[in-house]
C-alpha cells in the first residue's frame, strides 16, 4: 500500500512534493504520447477508408493556416475569421472547429490554436505535399 | 526592435531577391509546410536531419556543416537570412549553428513565415539551384556560441546567469514537456539550480515580431535578467533558448551561449542536482501571466505548445 503522503509531507516536505510533482509530470507525459498515438491510429483509419469521417481539403486547409499564420501564440478572431473565409467558411460556421471530442482547434485567452489533434490532421495534409 | 542589423524585415528582404550573394534558408518545425509556398528563393533545411548529427546527439561535424554550405551555395560573400515557422524558433536554432560554424553575415526576418504571410507578400512553390562553380565556405567550430554541459554545472550560482526560457510550468518541475512535443521529456522535471526563469516569449509580441529594444531590456529586466552580465540559455533541446540567444547576443550584445544539451540532456542524467517550485525567480518579476502552463510572454497568452 502507498504511503499516505500527507504523513511523508511531514516527514520531508521537499522530498515529497518533488516526488509528487514527478510522477504528476510523468502521467502527463504519458496522456500527451497517448493522445497523440491515438491521434495517429484514427488519422490512419481514415485514410485507409475506415469509417472515420473524411475532412474536406479546405477544412484542413483551415487548420494549416492556423498553424502557418498563428505561430507560437495562435491566431485572433479576426484572424481566424480571416483564414476561414479564404477557404469558404462564414464566421459563423467556424464554431464546428471547436467542437465534440476530437475538436482540431481550441480558444486560449482570445487566441485560436491547434490541439494536438489538429496538428495531428496538419501533419497528414502536409504529407500529401511530400515529394 | 530596429531592423537592419541581424533583425531584418520584409521590406528589407523583398527588396533584395533575386540578389545572387543573398541565401535564404527556411526552417520549419514543419518542413513540409515549405511546400505550401515559401519566400522565392529560399532553400529548405531540415532540422531532424541536416541540423543534428544523424547518429550522435550532437551538431553536425564540420564535413556536414561544409556539405549544407555548398548544397544552398553560401560562399564568403554571402548575406543569409534565416526564417521559419512557428516564431522562428527553429530558424533562431540555425542561425545560431551558422553562428557556431563560423558563418559571418547572418540575418533573420523579424516575425518569420507567419510575419511574411501577414504582410501579403509573394510566395514560390519552386525550388531554388544554386549555379554551378560557386567557392562554398569551409564552416569550422568554435565562436563560443555554444555552452556544454560542464559549462553550465560552472555557471551555477556563479558569475554567468542560467536562464531557463521554457514555460513557467516546466521551469517549476510541473510537467515533463508539453502536449504535442512527447518525444521531448526528460527522466525528471524541474530546472537547473539558480537558473531564473524567463519564457522565449517575453522578447516578442503576439505576432512573433521581438519588441522594441527598449520595450525589451525592460522585460527582460522585469523577468530578472542582468543586462550586464554573461548568460548561458536553455529549454528542452535548445531551439527556442536560441531565440533568446539571438536576442541577448545578436541584438543587446549580451555575452551569451545556448546549451544545446538543455533539459533533455541534464533532467535525464544521473545524479544532477534538479531544483523545483519557483525556485530562483524574483519576487518583483512575479506575472499574473505565468500562472498557468502559458509562457508568461508579451501577450500574456498561455498556448499548448511552446
């Protein structure tokens, strides 16, 4: 039985919580990697006809203007309202990006970026450029 | 900042193709998006696999170092600009390699691949050659750009600043890496003893263009860095500490080097001290934009993955 770290924080404050913060930054490690296989298995099942749904180019055309434009700190409303009428979509049918599960893009403090499944679908539409 | 030195815009850039002494290099996180379009003219180098040794962790060697210089034609008359995706963190990483090797007129395009696209300005799909019988430099090591790991156990609690530059959350030993970069963690989170940390991202704005110098010295100063003072940068793997080796170096004149090692190389070895928690950090620096995972930067934004 593992001990109750309340009663190891008595015993070595520092030690515990560098411990803890340890295995905390591991088990986050470990769900970043599996998002990211799991990300890949579905892209994979995809493309080999299964019954995942098929984006259209100009939906992952969308999300590689997220990433080529918006850099480190992601794109602003107007931005990404921007790209999306480049590519067809009315602001309004922007919000389908960020939605259900698997949504390719998230809003973080007014800035749009790709999680780490858009970048997943990202990767498979610059693929298809490759010589 | 001002632009014209080693910071140049595309004003700057787009007046001058087509100049035979001008080599433009992208790299990208992604090189693949270089085939999107990219600046015309500019070659593509891969980071994975022209700007690391392919066997060892390491730089390439000279002979490699030779053999990129003649594939994209840079010779002693050369002006190279760099510039890439992502805030130009790859791009700062090559930049600094060239700087490593020797290579002495090196530029990079303030705001990168995305500043270009901002601005409305041409792109190509071609690949550029470069004309036959060019004299290519001879790159050789050693301009004291680059700082080893026994440097860096030197620099501790000595004269020469450690400035980690990953977010807030890795400096505090909260995460391993972030989402998307797996591949990145190292066996134990947390930050070098005595280093303070300043995010890459406090030297740019929300666009990825650096700030005005003065706007510049002045967070970096509110971050705890000594202007005055030599430093030695680092973050996972060492691309986005050559950002902000580029800026101390190339822009403030500061006496930096980038430890290429990083955390990957000193969270994964036996028996190195690791401090974590806030650690080194000045209590007057401290900024409600480092709260989170986020960066702590210049627009005070928390992305996933920088």
């Amino acid at each position: 039985m593992a001990p109750n770290p309340a009663d190891t924080l008595q015993a070595d404050p520092a030690q515990t919580l560098a411990s803890v913060r340890a295995e905390l930054a591991k088990v986050r490690a470990s769900v970043a990697r599996i998002e990211r296989d799991l990300g890949l298995l579905e892209a994979t099942q995809r493309g080999a006809g299964g019954t995942g749904r098929e984006r259209p180019d100009r939906y992952l055309q969308v999300l590689v203007d997220v990433y080529d434009r918006g850099g480190r700190h992601g794109l602003d409303p107007d931005g990404f309202a921007a790209v999306g009428e480049r590519h067809g979509y009315d602001r309004r049918g922007l919000g389908g990006f960020f939605t259900g599960g698997r949504a390719p893009l998230r809003r973080d403090h007014e800035r749009i970026l790709l999680t780490p499944y858009g970048e997943q679908l990202v990767d498979l539409y610059l693929q298809r450029l490759a010589p | 900042m001002s632009v014209g030195g080693p910071l140049i815009d595309g004003d700057w850039l787009q007046a001058r193709l087509g100049d035979p002494d001008l080599v433009i290099l992208e790299i990208d996180e992604r090189p693949l998006i270089y085939r999107v379009g990219h600046i015309p003219g500019a070659h593509c180098l891969d980071w994975r696999t022209e700007l690391q040794d392919p066997v060892t962790r390491d730089l390439p060697d000279a002979d490699a170092m030779a053999g990129l210089c003649a594939r994209v034609g840079i010779t002693a008359a050369s002006t190279v600009v760099l510039y890439g995706d992502k805030s130009n963190w790859y791009a700062c990483f090559g930049f600094w390699l060239l700087r490593h090797y020797g290579i002495a007129d090196l530029r990079l395009l303030d705001g990168g691949r995305q500043a270009w696209l901002a601005e409305g300005r041409p792109l190509s799909v071609d690949e550029p050659e470069v004309p036959a019988g060019r004299e290519t430099v001879l790159p050789r090591a050693g301009t004291g750009v680059r700082a080893m790991l026994a440097d860096v156990q030197a620099a501790i609690g000595g004269a020469v600043q450690l400035l980690d530059v990953r977010t807030a959350a890795e400096y505090r030993g909260e995460v391993l890496t972030e989402p998307g970069y797996p591949q990145e963690g190292a066996q134990r989170p947390g930050h070098i003893p005595t280093a303070i940390n300043v995010p890459w991202d406090v030297a740019v704005d929300q666009d990825g263009r650096v700030l005005p110098e003065a706007r510049l010295r002045e967070r970096l100063r509110e971050h705890g860095v000594d202007l005055n003072r030599p430093a030695i940068t680092y973050c996972r793997i060492g691309e986005r500490s050559a950002h902000t080796w580029f800026v101390l170096s190339e822009l403030l004149g500061l006496r930096a080097r980038n430890y290429d090692g990083s955390w990957t190389e000193w969270g994964s070895m036996v028996g190195m001290p690791v401090a974590v928690g806030n650690g080194e950090r000045p209590a007057a620096a401290a900024d409600p934009a480092d709260a989170g995972v986020g960066t702590g930067g210049a627009g005070a934004v928390d992305p996933p993955s920088n």
